[in-house]
C-alpha cells in the first residue's frame, strides 16, 4: 500500500503532544555549568583593555574566556570567500550584542555577576547604522578588508538584450521598493549545550538545526577538530525557519567553555537576546525599471539593489548573488540587467531567512508587475499568464529550465478561488483583490546541497529503524522519509521508526534550506528502500530455493507462490552474524559550479504558486485586514497533504507579518521592539484562514514527482497583499511592513490633504517643550548620551526580595506602610514582566493582595453607583453586566485571555509605562535618570509616544482602563494604614505611567456615580494587532436628550499625551448643543490643530482625530453603545 | 521557604524563594519540562499550565502564591488524547515547541465553553490569542479544536 499522497501523522506526535519531545533546554547534563556572554553596548569601537581577574575569582566561577584565550579561526558560514567573523571580538566591536567575553559558573545568576566584574574599556568609533551612512563618503570602514569601502560583495548581471538595444517600451514603470526586517522569532530562543570530553577526543554538542552536519563541519574547523570528533545529539528542535540552518554566534561560546572547563556547558537565550541579538533577514532596497510592449508582453528589466549585511558576512554575499539571478527568472524578459552590493552595516549580522534571497526580490518585482498591468491596461492574471514563465522546458533568459509547471493552473485556480472576476471590478472603496505568482527553487545545483545518505536497520522482529542525518525543525521530513520506507517495503508504519540529526548514528545528509529538506532527504530514503528492497528480494528467492523472479512484499512479509518469510526473519538470513540486517545508500543528485555570468540551470527543478487574498483597509486607522487568502501551488506529487498544507498556512501567515507588520527597528544600531509584545507578529485573531489548493502535476525530477514547498508560500503572499492594498486604495506601498502610519500619509498624500497635524504656533505654553526637541539632532541627544555613558549603564534593578501574605486589608495596608521599599501585587503579570526586562519594580517587599475580600467584587449600591474593587480581574470586569458596555469592551480589549484572567483593575491604572525605549534596555532619562536623552525623540516613535503635552519623556500612560474610568467621571479610593483619600482619575497620575500614589498607599476601589453609568458611552482602541498595547484609546460619555441636545459630555483620549486626558475644548463646543456632523468635525479640527506631534507621528494625531470624529458622530447619535 | 504544591495530582515540598516563578519549579526542580519558556514575560502562551483548573501562564506566576492544583502537560490524563490525537490529524503543530501551551488552553476551553461557542471560530481565535505559533499559522490548530473528535471530547465534559 503507497502511503505517498496519504495524510501521515508527524511521527513523533505522541512524544510533541504528552509534553515528553526533548529541546535543548529540557535536557539536564551531569555537572552542567550555566554559560553567560558579555556583549558590546556599542555599535562600533575599539577595545583598548579587557581585565578579567576579578571575574575569575569570584567563587562558583570556572572560565572566563576573552578572543586571547581562543582560536583566530573564522566561522566558515556559507561561502570561502566571505569569511570575516570570529567567535569573540578580538580588538573592535562591530555591532551592538557582539560577543566578546564568556563566563561558565555553578549557576546562571553566578555566570552574570561575574560578567559585572570584567572590566572593559572602549574607544567609541563612528557609526556607520544604515546602509545610506555605510555608503557615504564620510562613512567609518567597518572591516579593513573590502576593496570599495564597506561593500562586502558586489554583484552585476546581464542577460539579453541590453535597453538601448531594445525597442522603447510601450509603458514602463520606476520604482523603488525596501523589504521588511523579518527575525525569525522562533517559539525556542537559541540554547545549546556542549560537553567536551577529553577521554572520549569527542565535542558532544545539543544544538537545534535543520542542518546539524553544518553546525558539526562549522565546530570542527573553528576548533581543529576532525569532523568525527564532533557529535550533535539529537534533539526536538522548536523552529528554524533558516535561523539556525547555519551555526549562528552561540554554539561556538558554549564549546569554548566546554574547552576550558572540561565540563557540560549551557547558554540559553532570553527572548530579548533572541530577538537583539541573533541573525534576521536581509533587507533590500530594490530599484526597478521595466516594461512592456503595446500587446502587454514584457520587454526589459533593470534594477539595482543594496543590501544591508549588518557587521559580518553571513548568508549576505551568496543570497544577494541568488537574487540577483532569481530576478531575471521569473518573467519572460527580452533583456535584463542588475548592480548590486551587499553592505556591511553597524548591526547585528542578517542572514537567511525562509525564501532567502528570492524573498525581497520577487515581493518588490510582483508588486512592479502588478502596476506595469495596470499601466497597460491589462488584468494582472491575464498580464501574468502571457508574461511569466510557466511551459514545460521553457528556458528562462537566465538558464533556468523548467521541468514541470502549474503556474498557470495555480493562477486560474486563484481567480475562481477568490471570486476575482467579481470582486476585481469593484475595488477601491477599501476592499480589494490582488495576485502575485512565484517561481523557486528546489535546491541549488551545488555538490554540498545535493548529497544525502540515509541507513536503516532491520532486527529480529521486522521492525525498521531508519538513521537520517536530517534535522526535522517542524517541516515534516522525518515522516516524509518513514512514509517513503514504509511505502516501497510495503510495512506499517507503526513498524517503523526514525533517529535523526545524531552525527554519530546517522549518515551524512546535506540538511534543509533552498527547499531541498524533503528532496534531498526522500530521495535518499527512495535509493535505500529500493535498494533493501532488491537485496532483501534475492535473499529471500535463494532463501525460497526458487530462482530468480519476483516476490511480493505486504504486511511485512516477502512471499512467492507459497514460500513466505517474514521480515525479521529474512534480516537475520540476511545479516548473518549482525543478527540484524543494515544497509545504507547514497543519494548524489546532478550538480555544476557556478558559473560567474549567472547564467545557468541552478536547480534540479521548479515549484510555482500563486496567491490571492481579500483585504479590507481602513485608510483613516491605517488598518488592513485580511479577509481571505488563496494559495495555489504547484510542488509536484505532494507526499504528506496534511504537512504540505501546514507548510503552506505557516508560510502564509509568516509572509502576512513580513509585509504587514514584522520589521526590526534598529536605533543607533540597537533594537528597540525586541519583545513579543513590540514585535508585531501574526496572532490568531489578525490571521485569516486559509484555502489551499495543490494542482496535480508530477515532475520528472523529484522523488515521486515532487518538489519543494518550504519556502515558496512566504515568498509569495507578500506582493499579493501588497498589490490588494493598491487594489483597494489606489495606494501603491512601496516600503514593507505596511504599518498604519504609511497607510494614513500614504492617503493623505493621494488626496491632497495636509501632512502635518498640529502646529506649535498654536501652543505658545509648549514652545520651550519644542526648544528641547529642537535641540536634540543638534547635538543634545548625543551629548546627553555621551555623558550617560561616562557616568556607566543604568542602575542594576535587584528582584523580588519578599512576599508577605495578608489576610486581611488591614494587614496588607500595615505591611505596606511598616516594610520599607514595599508594594502591592495582585495579578503579577506587569511586575513580573518589569523583573523579566530587568527594570526597577514598584517594591520588592511585595505585599499579596490578589485574594483580599475588601478588594474582590463589584457592587451595585442603593444610590445608583458602582464600586469596583481594585483586585477584581480584567476578565470579571469584562463580564460584568453593571459596568456598562464601554467599560466592559474596554477590558475586553486589553492583552490577551490569560493575562485579562490575572490582571487586575488595580494593576492596570497602576501598570509602568510601555515605551519601547523603555522596556527594552535602552539608558533613557526615565530609566536612568535626567541625565540621559528621551530616545523617543530622535528614535522610533511612530506608535507609542504622544502626540501633545510630553515633557522631556515622550512616553504615554498605558493603562486603557484609565481612558474610560475617566469619561465615567471615575473616583479611586486609595489607602494606607492611616488615612483613607479619593481621588478622581484623572488626577492620578502624575506623569507617564507614573501615579500619584505615595508610600504606602494602595488603590483598594474605583466608585463610578450613577449619573455617568446612565449616560452613553462608546470606547475605541487603535493598535497594532488585537491585544497589544494601545497606540491610543478614545472614549465619549455624553448625556445626550431625546431630541439630540447634548447636556454632558466626557471626550478622553489615552496614549495622546504623557497621562490620559480629558479633551475639554471638544466637549465644551459640543455641550449645549445638537451637534451635527459638521460641528463635530469642526470641534475635533480646532483640537488637531493644537496637538504637537513628533515628526514621525503626526499620522497618529490624523488617526486619533478620525477615530475621534467617528466615534463621536456615532455615540451621540446612540449609534454606538460600546 | 519551603511550599507544597500538587501537580498532575501529586503532592510535592519544594525548596523556593519569594522570587521563584512556578515555571522554574516545574522544570527546574520537579523535571516536568513538557512546560515551554517562550518569553518569560507572560507575551506567548507557551508556558501555559493549569492552576485549579484556569488556565495560567506559570512564567508569571510566583510559585508561593500557588493553593490550588497544578496540571501540566505530563497530566493531561487519557480523556484528552482526542484533543491530542485531533493537533496531529489536522496539523495543529510543526515544530511542537508551543504545543504543550496550547493543549493546556484548549483543555481549559473544553471544560467551560458551551458547545455551540465551539464552532464558532472567531470567538475560539479570540480565546487562542495569547498562545503564539511561529510555524501552523494557526489554522491547524483552529480546525482542530473545530473537528469533530473534539466536539465530543467537549459534550462528554460539558459543564453541569
Ligand atoms: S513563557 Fe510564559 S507567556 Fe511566554
Ligand atoms: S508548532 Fe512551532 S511554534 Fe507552534
């Protein structure tokens, strides 16, 4: 029976489903020391002296290694040529995280009071952050090395026609397109651990990698070693995604403790460090110019590209090299022609990422493609079907030569998919369809990527054990490679069982990446089983004593006519003295050398896809949701539906976050949004199902006619999303992620509208506030930032020292006003988190508040008003009926379902404040104190940071909670052990994030009066996906009579301004009166007017004001109630 | 300090501090790795663990404020294998590192949610929100918890 084309559980499901699947970090070695790095602070500098002698003494510590301990040899990565990048900064630093000491203790928190104690100097060297700064004349060599100042690869192509041969082209399009800056993010951080034993002359490594016999050859060079002295174990591994296809900068630390201490060494990576510190992306800046003749076939193309490398060469030089072929391949181009360089940056290193190279460039070439079409008039599938590259044995102008094709099945099937023929003619009213189409590889023609072996063995009983040197990261190779087995031996598969990844155990397998996991690794299975197979088979007929001809294989059995053998039986036969069969096989598949003109058949075969999606853009929020994506693809024989189909959603939605939301954001080389939280990847709720389509085509190449899938859906649902948006607005995006901000201006500037909100002429009382800002680029932030770091980092934050129970509120009031440094916790979950990012808590003598009586319950009482206790949960108060709709949703839209089951009312209001600057370890004046600059300023602060009222921190109060309570004309009562105060809402905070409360004092309850539950109230949210925290927040109260007279009125904005406020100038133009459209769009005018918004942030105050109008027309008009 | 606490119905004395976090005791000291760290700051779900019966994230807890009972993955008992059975028939994970968070929710979900909540998939998307995958894009695990071996699971334990 052919378990090829059959939905195939994951082998391992039982192990990935009871919580047993082993990942580096659940695995606890004998003596196993804790490893701790110590990274540059600085994006670029010399080291003048590094003195480690109070380190190495401090008790519990075994090694403390700098580059002069270890070997000068340079990681491998991908290509010879390339190598610059060693396993410790030797004399400069080159980019902020680059590591440059290492600590092995008894313990982790051992480990990192040890870094504390290495004393280092640095001399600043001038930063070259951007690949603009790198490229400028005045720009700092960041490696002496390159022959044109910090270009680390340079690349040109020319294929065909060159333009001035050509004939003009009837349209053509110019354009210039910047890819995201995608991290891979995968669930596990890096953690690896090693252990070199000296009796055994063998490096044991547990490092998870789609492509362990990379990470070993990698090990072995960097240490001498013979590849056979290094062995990685096998291990669960929780994501690649070409993340860890290749070593990265952790493997080789741990090893070099290991080294030194003879000990098992353990590193394992904050999420933080995992999303600062480890490789992303490449991104690209792409210039295109292309065209078609009258007919619509295209003509020529040209383009140039920079790429941005980050400090060292990883996968940059060879995916710039790919791409710059892969772009001249897809399309029927009469001529092509491409400069590029890839260029070293003062950032952590980029590198491959799932589409590698023909990610940027093929999102930036279909979203060129899609506006040529439009330019000539022709619909984009139709424009596609004449002009890409899709018939069998088509040659591309670049010597790609296709061996099978559905592209154009896959782009029919998406236009019935989608509804296209309906839906296409009605865009541009803020719904729209697009397409985009991909062809890529499945390999590279290269030696190292084209050979795998795989082994199994036979025993007594029949049951198979296969060993595959694959790393299965989640994309199902394992299965596939059993299920090939199983096939051609005709067994179950319960028989059967799979070791991987152990380089000791399992032959060499050219691992995952291009695409190739499954090619390479179930063609190698294919070779074997046939091979076991046909050698098993004449076993048996000697063993039948029946001549040659054929014998049947079913259920374990080998039959002929009446003889039969069982399995187990015949592997013994077979296996004489072993008393179990083995046998092995190799798969070399056909591969070339490059050749330098590009020119080539670069891959043993192609896969093809198309994709359509349905979006929905709000231009006023700058939202975009997806409504339904269509993902057709041809990958050849599929051979596991059910994990093609996840390779296809994964990849969908990964590509959703690459062109709607993921990007790094780097300031001074340092990245800002390095937590789950700032970092905006998909979410269950932003994520649209998907409908995916596999056409039927079988290739002549791949085992059973399949071929690769990894990479392709990411690769194409980009430009489809892209060329939607453009479909929907008219807005052609040319710089991915398309965050709200782009979307707002992006329309503004379509409709002629201002591009500025606010004008500080209208705020004589901010004028010294805009004097500050004024002075930053001028040299304040640095001076201020200079002078910071001469006065050294932040003050070290110290955790939780002590929870003391109470019983009651008396007690917890008692404790809190007798323990010094003391403060209340309830739900935990901001505290906690502060304590996670390593910033100062409220009080570390922590009083347990959560169960108290007092605080627990909302109650309704005889005059009509509410009280709620501070220890009642988001998710009570998002259930409770008498707290009315707006209060409610607003709960309801805070964080997540967990967190809102924890979090409290109390934690919110008081909650610490969410700049990104902030919360991920930048020294800015709200962390250590006046004497730093506000990052905000000068850095990112598009989302997060206020539009009006900031003082020197830009930051807002995150607690939407506040918003609310304070249209509801909220009172809190606060306590200590001696008195009893209320306060309004309003008036509880003091600055951003910062309440008003004093030693002591505990917010026990919020009153709500009668009146204003009586009133109608509406809540809106801006964020950037469903439960982060608030771009900002609105909500109107108004008392509003039967025939629209407006009595009372509350307008609060939060996330505007430095603390939630009150907006009176509107509710006084409103009061009184019956306000009509006009009034109120005029009343939220004369406030835009007055907000002074950052230079990158103006779209927010457009947004708020949108958000404003909107909810106000609807709310008093009773339209909306929540 | 030293606490009790019982976890998949097992009684246990752990040796803490005031700072300790219920995921270090679970891993760390009780070797029940099956719960994940995916950021320690209460942003991603993978540590997501039962506390007398709620679903809770156990890098945020502080293992001292811990009364009630503690079910892990390890302690999903055999009337959860449908649940289990039904991620791995319709690809309710690749790499499986979040897995375990997940189970954890969904078997929280089924033991609350009326039936009828069940097919409705926008609200279960909602539910989901705090657990992050980087690898299914979610729909394998939104059908999952849609197909019907699930549903089943549900009826036989619905609510009283
Ligand atoms: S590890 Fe607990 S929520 Fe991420
Ligand atoms: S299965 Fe890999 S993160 Fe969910």
């Amino acid at each position: 029976m052919t378990l090829i084309g059959t939905r195939t559980r994951h082998v391992d499901w039982q192990a990935i489903t009871d919580g047993s699947a082993a990942y580096a970090a659940d695995l606890h070695l004998q003596d196993e020391l804790a490893a701790a790095v110590l990274r540059s602070p600085h994006p670029h500098a010399r080291i003048i002296s590094i003195d480690t002698s109070r380190a190495r003494v401090l008790p519990g510590v075994h090694a403390v290694l700098t580059a002069a301990d270890l070997t000068k040899s340079l990681y491998l990565d991908y290509r010879a040529i390339d190598r610059d990048r060693r396993i410790l900064a030797e004399d400069v630093v080159r980019h902020i995280g680059e590591p440059v000491a290492l600590v092995a203790a008894n313990d982790a928190a051992t480990a990192r009071r040890a870094l504390e104690l290495i004393d280092i100097r640095y001399k600043r060297l001038p930063v070259a952050d951007t690949v603009a700064k790198a490229l400028s004349s005045s720009a700092p060599a960041i490696h002496p090395h390159p022959e044109t100042r910090n270009v680390a690869a340079h690349v040109r192509r020319d294929f065909g026609l060159s333009p001035q041969n050509s004939p003009a082209p009837a349209h053509s399009l110019k354009g210039s397109f910047t890819s995201s800056r995608q991290t891979h993010a995968t669930m596990e951080t890096h953690t690896v651990k090693a252990h070199w034993n000296p009796a055994e002359n063998c490096l044991h490594v547990w490092a998870p990698s789609q492509n362990p016999r990379l990470i070993q050859r990698d090990l072995a060079q960097l240490f001498g070693l013979e590849p056979a002295s290094v062995r990685l174990h096998q291990l669960a591994i929780g994501g690649d995604f070409g993340g860890r296809t290749q070593i990265s900068s952790t493997e080789a630390l741990v090893c070099a403790l290991s080294f030194a201490t003879a000990r098992p060494v353990a590193l394992h990576q904050s999420r933080a460090e995992e999303f600062a510190f480890t490789k992303w992306r490449l991104s690209w800046d792409i210039d295109l110019e292309l065209g078609c003749d009258a007919a619509g076939k295209v003509t020529t193309l040209a383009a140039r590209f920079d790429v941005d490398n980050g400090a060292y060469n990883q996968a940059g030089p060879g995916e710039m090299v790919y791409g710059s072929v892969a772009l001249g391949s897809s399309y029927r181009w009469l001529g092509y022609q491409a400069e590029g360089r890839c260029v070293y940056t003062n950032k952590v290193p980029a590198s491959s990422f799932r589409g590698a190279g023909g990610y940027a460039i093929n999102w930036a070439l279909e979203c060129a493609i899609d506006e040529l079409a439009e330019k000539a008039g022709i619909d984009p599938i139709d424009f596609r079907l004449v002009n890409a590259i899709s018939d069998e044995d088509e040659v591309s102008l670049t010597g790609w030569q296709i061996k099978s094709s559905g592209l154009r099945r896959c782009l029919e099937a998406v236009r019935e998919g989608i509804g296209w023929d309906e839906k296409r003619p009605q865009g541009g009213k803020g719904r729209g369809v697009g397409v985009a189409c991909t062809i890529h590889v499945t390999a590279l023609s290269r030696d190292y990527m084209l050979r795998s072996s795989c082994a199994l063995d036979i025993d007594r009983k029949g049951h198979v054990t296969i060993r595959s040197g694959c790393g299965d990261s989640g994309t199902g190779q394992k299965t596939l490679i059993c299920q090939t087995v199983a096939t051609i031996l005709n067994v179950a598969m319960d028989q059967i069982s799979i070791v991987t990844t152990d380089t000791l155990a399992t032959p060499h397998d050219a691992g995952a990446g291009a695409s190739r996991g499954s090619f390479v690794a179930v063609n190698a299975a294919q070779t074997l089983a046939n091979k076991v197979r046909s050698d098993l088979s004449a076993v048996a007929l000697a063993h039948f004593g029946d001549g040659n001809g054929e014998v049947e294989w079913a259920g374990g059995e080998i039959r002929k006519g009446n003889h039969v053998i069982a399995l187990g039986e015949l592997a013994l036969l077979a296996g004489g003295a072993a008393e179990f069969y083995s046998m092995q096989s190799d798969y070399v598949g056909q591969f070339h050398d490059a050749d330098p003109s590009g020119y080539e058949d670069i891959s043993p075969t192609y896969s093809f896809a198309a994709h359509a999606v349905e979006v929905e853009v709000d231009e006023r929020t700058g939202s975009v949701k997806v409504l339904k994506v269509v993902a057709a693809h041809d990958s050849g024989t599929i051979l596991n539906p059910l994990s093609a189909k996840g390779q296809v959603e994964g990849g969908v939605v990964m590509g959703l976050g690459a062109v709607l939301g993921e990007s790094l954001i780097f300031e001074e080389g340092r990245v800002v949004n390095a937590s789950y939280a700032d970092y905006v990847l998909p979410r269950p709720v932003d994520s649209p199902p998907v409908e995916t389509i596999f056409v039927d085509v079988t290739d002549k190449k791949g085992p059973f006619g399949s071929k690769g899938l990894g990479e392709i859906p990411l690769i194409t649902i980009g430009p489809a999303v892209s060329n939607a948006i453009a479909h929907a607005t008219g807005l052609r995006l040319r710089c991915a992620p398309h965050t709200p901000d782009q979307i707002v201006m992006a329309a503004r500037r379509r409709d002629g509208k201002p591009l500025t909100a606010g004008s500080i002429a209208a705020r004589p009382d901010r004028w010294w506030v805009e004097g500050v800002r004024a002075a930053y680029p001028l040299g304040l932030h640095r001076g201020l930032r200079e002078l910071a770091e001469n006065l050294g980092g932040p003050p070290i934050a110290t955790p939780i020292e002590a929870l003391h129970p109470a019983e009651t509120l008396d007690q917890a009031l008692e404790l809190l006003d007798r323990e010094s440094d003391a403060a209340p916790i309830a739900g935990g979950t901001d505290l906690l988190a502060l304590e996670t990012q390593g910033l100062p808590l409220p009080g570390r003598q922590l009083v347990d508040v959560a169960a108290l009586d007092e605080l627990r319950g909302i109650e309704a009482r005889t005059d009509g008003s509410l009280r709620i206790g501070s220890a009642v949960t988001l998710a009570e108060l998002a259930r409770s009926e008498p707290c009315g709709a707006a209060l409610r949703r607003t709960a309801a839209l805070i964080a997540t379902p967990p967190i809102r089951q924890t979090a409290t009312v109390g934690g919110n209001l008081c909650q610490t404040k969410r700049c990104w600057f902030f919360r991920n370890g930048f020294d800015c004046h709200k962390r250590g104190g006046a004497t730093r600059p506000c990052y905000a300023v000068m850095g990112d602060h598009r989302f997060y940071h206020a539009i009006q009222d900031a003082h020197r921190c830009q930051a807002v109060t995150p607690s939407d909670l506040a918003t609310t309570l304070i249209a509801l004309d909220a009172r809190i009562e606060i306590r200590s052990a001696h008195a009893m105060r209320h306060l309004d809402v309003g008036h509880l905070y003091g600055g951003p994030g910062e309440t008003r409360l004093t030693p002591g004092e505990m917010i026990c309850a919020i009153e709500i009066p009668c009146e204003a539950l009586h009133r109608r109230s509406a809540y809106r949210k801006l964020a950037l996906w469903q439960g982060a925290f608030a771009i900002a927040t609105a909500c109107v109260s108004a008392k509003v009579s039967d025939d629209a007279l407006v009595s009372e009125l509350r307008v609060v904005l939060g996330g505007a301004s430095s603390v939630p406020q009150r907006i009176s100038s509107i509710e006084r133009r409103l009061t009184g009166r019956r306000p009509d459209s006009a009034l109120i769009k005029e009343s939220v005018g004369s406030w835009l007017r007055k907000t002074h918004p950052l230079p990158g942030n103006h779209w927010k105050a457009f947004a708020v004001a949108d958000m404003l109008e909107d909810l106000l027309s609807r709310a008093l008009a009773g339209k909306e109630t929540a | 300090m030293i606490i009790r606490l019982t976890v998949n119905g097992r009684q246990h004395e752990v040796e803490i501090s005031a700072a300790t976090r219920l995921i270090d005791v679970l891993r760390d000291q009780l070797g029940l790795t099956g719960t994940k760290q995916g950021c320690r700051a209460g942003e991603c779900g993978a540590c997501t663990i039962l506390v007398g019966g709620q679903p809770i994230q156990a890098c945020i807890t502080l293992a001292s404020r811990v009364r009630d009972e503690v079910r892990t993955v390890e302690g999903l008992d055999d009337r959860f294998i449908p649940l289990r059975q039904a991620f791995a028939d319709h690809g309710g994970f690749q790499c499986g590192f979040c897995t375990p968070g997940q189970l954890m929710r969904a078997a929280a979900l089924l033991a609350e949610t009326p039936l009828e909540r069940l097919s409705d998939e926008a609200w279960l998307r909602e539910q989901m929100n705090g657990n992050v995958c980087r690898c299914t894009g979610y729909c394998g695990i939104i059908r999952a918890l849609m197909s019907e071996d699930v549903r089943a699971l549900a009826r036989d334990n619905a609510p009283e």
